[in-house]
C-alpha cells in the first residue's frame, strides 16, 4: 500500500486499512461480511473505500453505505435497520437480495441494487455496529476520532448540506453510542487523528 506522506489522518487510514485486511483474511471466508461504523467525519467512508481497493479476496466487496439508506435527517436507525432486513440477513443466509438507495432530494426511495451472497460486503455508517449487526459480521471495526477534527472533516465534505443538521444528527448517533455500545461490540478499534 503506498504511502500518502507525513499527513497522519492518512497514516492512521492505511494503518487501519491493514488491520482490516489481516482480520479479513484471518476470517478464512470467501464472503466476509465487514461493518465499519464511527460518528460523522471519523474516516469511515475514506476507510471502507480503502478497504475495498486493497480486498484480498477473490471478487469484488460489495461496498454500501447507510448513507444510501438513511430515509432523510432523522433516520439513523431505520436505515440500519433497512440494512439489516435487505442486505445482512439474507447475504448471512445464502440469499440473493436487494436494497433501494434513498434520493435525498426526492425524499423517497429510489433504484435498486442487488447483493449477492457469493461475494463480501463492506456496510459502512453511523449505526452499522449493534447487537443485531455484529452477530452477522466477521469484521466490525468502530472508527473513533476526536470531535472537532470530524465536525471540520464532515462540514468541509458535504459543507451546507450537513451544517444545518450537524446537531440534529449528532443527537441520533449519541444515542446508537447509549444504546448499542458499538466500540464494545467491535472486534477492531481505529483511532484517527
């Protein structure tokens, strides 16, 4: 994996990127099943994309983000839960099965995507790491970053979008933390700066 300099964000992604991958291929499965959650702006996104480039297995993962399944600025566990019904529970069950983006401007569902069984999937958002999620993963890794660093991350990539909402969101995660306990649950630990 090559290096992206001095930047330590970068570093602590790459370091993170071959923990996942040893822990993937520690798992001896053709189509793990990895969950990457973390508050907004931690690196989850930067990570799973990561992740996904460095696959050691055979066959492409099958990269999703909650994001694509939130139903708007308050659905946060709906969109885990979504999660859950159209793509953990049938891939864990050998099944073909699909998931329908949600178009945030429309506000309402749009295409459909196919997951397949044969392959690995990479879930990465907010929420992903529960007590539901967990027992269906062979890789859960909770992506932890200090406040301010995220809120500057977060705001800088989706910037006006994301800003009037911040805290409105940021009151859904503080719950998943009460409630769900992701960094107990995960069976990797990142830090990035």
């Amino acid at each position: 994996m090559p290096s992206r300099n001095d930047d330590p964000v970068a570093q602590a992604l790459q370091r993170a990127t071959v923990s996942i991958i040893d822990a993937i291929v520690d798992v001896a499965a053709s189509n793990p099943v990895v969950l990457i959650d973390g508050r907004a702006g931690a690196g989850k996104t930067t990570l799973s994309r990561m992740v996904a480039a460095n696959w050691p297995l055979a066959g492409r993962p099958q990269l999703i983000a909650l994001d694509s399944l939130y139903p708007g600025w308050d659905g946060l566990d709906a969109g885990v839960e979504r999660a859950l019904h159209d793509i953990l529970r049938p891939h864990a069950r050998g099944l073909l099965s699909t998931w329908r983006r949600w178009d945030w401007e429309l506000a309402t569902d749009a295409e459909a995507h196919a997951v397949t069984p044969a392959l690995g999937v990479i879930l990465e958002g907010c929420g992903a790491v529960n007590s539901a999620t967990a027992r269906l993963a062979d890789v859960s890794v909770w992506v932890e970053s200090p406040d301010a660093a995220r809120k500057r991350r977060a705001l800088d990539r989706d910037g006006d979008g994301f800003r009037p909402h911040w805290d409105r969101w940021a009151a859904q995660e503080e719950r998943h933390l009460e409630r769900d306990d992701p960094r107990a649950l995960a069976t990797l630990r990142v830090t990035v700066p």
